[in-house]
C-alpha cells in the first residue's frame, strides 16, 4: 500500500509530497518548505514512517526548502539534480536514475526548463508523477531567469511527461488558485501553453511576453537552496522545541504533553481546566492544583492566568483544550500545551485526582 500526502505551503503556494511504502514504513518528501518542518516531522512520526530522503525537482526561488533541516532531525538523505549546481547534498540525480523508499520506487526524469537543474519524480507504476515548475496545472514554470529555457522546457513537457500514460496523475509544485492534481490527458488536452498543436515558436513567444515580477525571496531562497537549505550563521530553526517540558507537536499543529510529562511538572507550570463546572467535580474528577475557566468563557478570562508560567490545558479527551491552546496563543501566550488524552488518559494510566469517583 502506498501512502500518500499532499502538504501546503500558504506563504509561498507549495505543494510537498509525502510518499510512503505502508510495509516497510519508509519514505520520501518531495520539496519540503523550511517553515512547515515542524509540521512535516509530526505527520512522518504520527504515520510511523521512517524518512530516508528529501527530494527536490529544483533549486527554488520562492522559498527554502526544509531539507538540511529534516536531516538534522530525521538523518534523511538530501537528493537533488546534479544540474542544479547545489553543494551539499547526499546524493546528485540524473536522468533514469531511481529512489527506493522500501518497496517502492520513484523514476527520475530529467525535465530542464524553468531552471537548468528540474527533475520530474515518476511512481513506478505510472500512476503519478510530480513535475515541479515545469509542468504547472494548466499552466506552467516561467523560463526568465534561472537558466531558464522555453524551447527547452517546451521539449521536457512534451517528451519526458506527456508521454507519459493518459491517465497518470500530475502534481506540480505550486497552485495558485486552490487546484491540487490534473492529468496527462487533461494537460494535453487543455494546457493552454503546452497542449494541443501548439509548436514550440508559439510557447516561445507566449512565455517571452508574460512581464513577471522577479519572486520576493528571489536573493533569499536561491543562495540558501544552492546550500540544500543549510542555515548560515545563527538562523533560526523553525523546528526547535519548548525546553520548558519533552513535549510532541501534532501534525494538528498543537504542542502535546502526556500524563507522565505533566505529572513531573505540575510544579512550575498552571493547569488549566476547560470543562464545565459539573464535569469539574464529577466522576473524572480533576488534577490538582488546576484552575477552572470553561472554554466558553475562557477568551474573556484570560487575564486571570499568568503569563510568566507554562500552561497545560486539560478537558475530557483532549478535543476542548486543544482549541483553549488556540485561543490562548491568539491571546499571546507562549508557552502553552495540551494535555494528550484529557482526564480519561490521566486516569486511565493510575494518575492522582481531587474528587471524583472511585
């Protein structure tokens, strides 16, 4: 079985994919974007899946990509084009090169273009197939800059993905209208620059006119992407953790602490109950020490907890307090995280409540 994500980046309208072998738990990332790090390490470690590899069709321009990262923390391999011109990567692709992850594949493919260094990732049975810049739903990568080639890239589309099976499945590596897969056939069909009888003279002149502003992390994003994305100096790590407490970050985008955490740290930290006040004093009793605010009235009543002490927010199963972390961290508190489980996992592993039933 073949597990599969799509991730989104809203900043930069990155797509990143996610591919896993389901028996044997390995997986690969396809252009992982530096901010969403945190994200994408908490869906990999919530699937079970080992990742092995990140995977880049090119050296981007729009963001940096969260592969140096995602090795620091997962020991992934970093793969990109060999013509890409990037320093520090594990492993230099080349066309009919092939990743495994387990028992899968992904056939590589060189689609050069929007950059001199684009790589299209092809599944091993042709189900579907990840074109970065270059072949964009019904539309596709500009050719200005970047080594940037339309007649180039008119050939890649034409010869590396359309020939690919009607029915493979296309993901680029940016929508800007909310759209997320297409076809081959489809684009064949419809792709306005690159379908039907178009002639590479007229894709040429097309992309020779579109008068597009250069990308805004242009003297950013590149730099850094021909490092793999390898900090320079002191940048910060959008993936580093609380010291406050060993806490999880959810792929729900919550930062997590089990009973066992919480009952070492009671202490220093206020506990903060969003049930009702029946259900504060009834069968699940409560922890104690903690301070009652129902979540109905919590975004009122959040002068009455300090702001210079952690917060761990408990509610029945953990549902309630997830959202009181929200409105917590809208209110602008900083440290803050939510009970795994609520009550029914606190009482459930033997740990002490005030009131209650036996």
């Amino acid at each position: 079985m073949l597990i599969f994500r799509q991730l989104f980046d809203p900043q930069s309208s990155t797509y990143t994919y996610l591919l896993g072998d389901g028996a044997s738990r390995a997986a690969v990332l396809i252009d992982p974007v530096f901010e969403q790090v945190r994200r994408d390490a908490a869906l990999i470690d919530e699937l079970g899946l080992k990742l092995i590899a990140t995977l880049e069709t090119h050296v981007h321009a729009d963001h940096v990509t969260g592969a140096s990262l995602l090795k620091q923390r997962t020991g992934s391999k970093i793969m990109v084009a060999k013509a890409s011109g990037a320093v520090g990567a594990d492993r230099y692709l080349v066309q009919d090169d092939v990743v495994s992850f387990g028992g899968r594949r992904l056939l590589v493919r060189a689609t050069p273009g929007h950059t001199g260094g684009c790589l299209t990732y092809v599944l091993d049975d042709y189900s579907m197939a990840f074109t970065g810049d270059c072949l964009l739903i019904r539309g596709s990568g500009r050719t200005d800059f970047q080594e940037g080639d339309a007649a180039a890239m008119y050939r890649s589309v034409r010869e590396q993905i359309f020939a690919l099976p009607a029915e493979c499945l296309l993901y680029p590596a940016h929508d800007y209208r909310g759209l997320t897969v297409t076809s081959v056939a489809e684009e064949r069909r419809y792709n306005p620059r690159l379908g039907g009888d178009i002639a590479v003279g007229d894709f040429a002149g097309y992309m020779a006119n579109l008068r597009l502003a250069h990308p805004k992390l242009l003297d950013v994003a590149v730099p850094a992407n021909l490092r793999c994305g390898q900090p320079q100096g002191e940048a910060a790590d959008p993936g580093a953790d609380p010291s406050w407490a060993h806490l999880r970050y959810s792929f729900a985008g919550v930062w997590e602490i089990d009973p066992h955490g919480l009952e070492e740290l009671q202490a220093p930290v206020q506990i903060l109950d969003v049930r009702e006040e029946d259900e504060f004093s009834g069968p699940l009793g409560h922890i104690g020490g903690a301070v009652l605010i129902p979540l109905g009235q919590l975004a009122a009543r959040v002068d009455e907890l300090a702001r210079d002490r952690p917060i761990v927010a408990v509610c029945r199963a953990g549902s309630r307090s997830a959202q009181a972390v929200a409105i917590l961290q809208q209110a602008g508190f900083g440290e803050i995280a939510n009970l795994n489980g609520g009550m029914l996992r606190w009482r459930a592993e033997g740990y002490p409540v005030e009131g209650g039933s036996a």
